[in-house]
C-alpha cells in the first residue's frame, strides 16, 4: 500500500511539474527561428516587391534549391528583420496560392511578398506591420480609349484583369459599372502583359507594381482617383501591407513588430524608391 501511495504521489509531483515547465507542457512560445535562419517565401516574380535575377547584385539574396537570387523591396525588408534579430536568411519561392498554406504548415516562418492585411488571410494567419502602406491604382495605354480616366466611373465597360488572389481582382474589379471582368492573371508579369498585347484595356494593381510596369512599359499611363470621389472603396486592410506568421506565433510577430515599429511611412517609400531603381526590365 505505501508503495502505491509512492508511486501515485510521485506522479502527482512530474503532473504538476510539466504543467508548470513550459519544457514539459510545449507552453513554451518559438519563433521557429531557433536555428537562427528566418526563412521567408515570396514570388520572387513580383516587382517591385520581389523578382529573381542571376546574380547576388545590389544585394541579392540566394534562392534556396535554385541558381538565382531574389532582390526587391521584400528582400530589403527581410533583410533588416534579419540584421536586428541577429538571424540569417533564407528565401524560398513559391507560387502566389502556396504562400499561405507554407506558413500554416510551417515549411516557412513568415511569408514577405506584398501581402494585403485583408480580413479573410487574417482568418489564416497572423500579420505582423503594416510594412508599406500602398494605394490602388489602374494602368492604361497612352493611346486607350480610357488613358483621360478621372475616375472608376469612366472605366466603366471596359476589359480589365489583375492578379489572382488579391484585393485588386476580388474587391475593386467588380466596383467597374458593367467592367468585362476576364481572368485573373497568376502574376504581375502576366497581369502586365495581358495589358501590353490588349488582351484588356486596363488593369487594376497598387502604386508600387504600378510604378515598376511604368518603367518597363513606356506606353502605359497611371490612372490615380484616390483622394477623389471617384475612388475604389476599400478600408485599411486592403492598402496595409503586412509580413505573415503562423496563428498564434506572437513571439515571431513581436520580433517583427518591433523592427517595423521602428520605421515610418517615409521610411517605407524611400526603400520601395531604392527598389524601383534597380529592378530589372525584363517583361518576362
């Protein structure tokens, strides 16, 4: 008998201590940065923001299991969140729809890649930021019908696209009265082009890619309404730009945070400027 009450004693003792010792509990919160490598998926197609080019200039990073390197504004970023935490970093790419799914599964830790805080990937994933705060706008032919737009009501009826799973083909398309809505692009690069041989008259994306396309493109034209009447409605989710983590990674979100806390909107639109200098041309 007094063995038993030993035995179930003693097991009461290593109950209450695993409930308390973060070590036995799995309580204990990790950024999953434990091995000092934030690792960190984007396109690498979607410049501004992120491409791929064959060397490490301008301060490229590698691509993991590929020959070339990533740079952009998410590279930029990344790497600031990398200095300050005292981390290495490692970019992976992957296509638009995986990005999510990557950081739910954990095969990355965050993702960088010109995400909208919008309500739904919140459902999803945790946001850290915003790091960039874009707008929307629309890009045109100088010889379209449409390149005098002063508002969305005068693109109205026209062909449009954008790329596919973001707030620009989901929430501001359909707010074109009678706007012949085609498929959506699976990348900027296509969106763009799609744009260039007129499949479309017009595309709807943020400020940044917009600017980018104007450099590559000398024959678009912006078509800017905000600040008027004639505006796409959107709220602050669709214009935040954030940095994704897994659901209830507060520790890595923190870390995160407290860079970006750091910087202000100046700050954001100098390195965006910074990238937009250097991104390549390619239409690819």
């Amino acid at each position: 008998m007094k063995r038993i009450t030993s035995l179930f004693l003693a097991l009461m003792t290593l109950l209450s201590v695993c409930i308390f010792v973060p070590s036995c509990s799995g309580a204990a919160q990790k950024t999953g940065v434990e091995d000092g490598v934030l690792t960190v998926a984007m396109e690498c197609a979607y410049a501004p923001y992120n491409w791929s080019q064959p060397d490490d200039s301008n301060g490229a990073v590698k691509i993991k299991d590929s020959n070339e390197y990533a740079n952009g504004y998410d590279v930029m970023m990344a790497k600031k969140i990398c200095e300050a935490n005292g981390w290495q970093l490692e970019v992976v790419r992957l296509d638009w729809d995986s990005l999510v799914p990557a950081v739910q599964t954990g095969s990355v830790d965050c993702v960088i890649a010109g995400q909208s805080m919008t309500e739904d990937r919140m459902k999803q994933v945790d946001f850290a930021g915003p790091y960039l705060y874009a707008t929307i706008v629309c890009l045109t032919k100088k010889d379209s019908a449409f390149a005098g737009a002063k508002s969305i009501a005068d693109l109205k009826g026209g062909s449009c696209t954008s790329q596919m799973g973001t707030i620009w083909y989901d929430t501001c398309l359909p707010q074109i009265e009678n706007a012949n809505i085609k498929t959506a692009k699976e990348s900027a690069p296509a969106m763009l082009m799609a744009l260039e041989t007129g499949d479309v008259d017009f595309v709807c994306t943020d400020y940044p890619t917009a600017q980018a396309a104007l450099i590559a493109y000398n024959d678009f034209v912006l078509l800017d309404f905000n600040g008027t009447d004639g505006a796409f409605k959107v709220d602050d989710g669709d214009i935040n730009i954030g940095i994704s983590v897994a659901k209830g990674n507060a520790e890595l979100k923190s870390k995160i945070d407290g860079v970006l806390s750091g910087m202000t909107a100046d700050d954001f639109n100098k390195i965006m400027e910074d990238a937009i200098k250097i991104q390549p041309l390619s239409r690819d």
